[in-house]
C-alpha cells in the first residue's frame, strides 16, 4: 500500500493542492465493525417502556363458561361483549413491552 493523500481544494472548487493522509486511512473498510458503532450509539438515545399492570384489567368481566355455543372470553354483565382478553376490543396486550428489557447497547 502506498501513501495515501487527498486534494485541497479552494472556494471556487479548483485544486490548490494535495495533503498527506494518516496511516489509519490505509485500513480496509469493516462494515460489520461501523453498523455495531452506529447500532450502539443509536441505543442510548432509547428509553425503557412499559404498561401498566392492570391496563385491560379493569372490568367486571367474566366467562359463561362451555356449552352455549359461544366463545369462552370473558363478556361484560348486561353489554355480552368480550372484553379483558388479549383478542378483544379493550383487552389486554398479549406481548406488553416490559421495562426490565436491556436496550443499551455497548461497544465491547
């Protein structure tokens, strides 16, 4: 590998000159190495989220149980809408993000 060098170049865009480059610029490209640079210092920008606990929980929801021909969510008393499960309208998450998940990420 040979020296490494770079043109000056003045205001109006024309060569005024060339500079000899460091020795680091002779090293090959590592993408692999830049994205897991990149990807950590993107992390430290996240912040932790998290759901409420009892978020879909609160009603008075319950199940009928079998053999009514219907399915076992849990309906609401006087509305038999389903309510309180994952799949329902006003139900829980079924995967809520937790705040004890690791989102910073470190350059080892």
């Amino acid at each position: 590998m040979g020296k490494v060098t770079s043109k000056i170049f003045d205001l109006e865009g024309n060569v005024t000159g060339r500079i000899r480059l460091p020795k680091v610029f002779r090293v090959p490209l590592r993408p692999d190495v830049i994205k897991r640079a990149v990807v950590a210092l993107q992390s430290h920008r996240l912040q932790p989220q998290g759901r409420d606990v009892m978020a879909g929980k609160r009603t008075t929801a319950e199940s009928w149980g079998v053999g009514l021909g219907i399915a076992r969510v849990p309906r609401l008393k006087q509305v038999r809408t389903a309510a309180f499960a994952p799949s329902t309208v006003g139900g829980r998450r079924t995967h809520p993000p937790v705040t004890g998940k690791k989102i910073y990420k470190k350059i080892p």
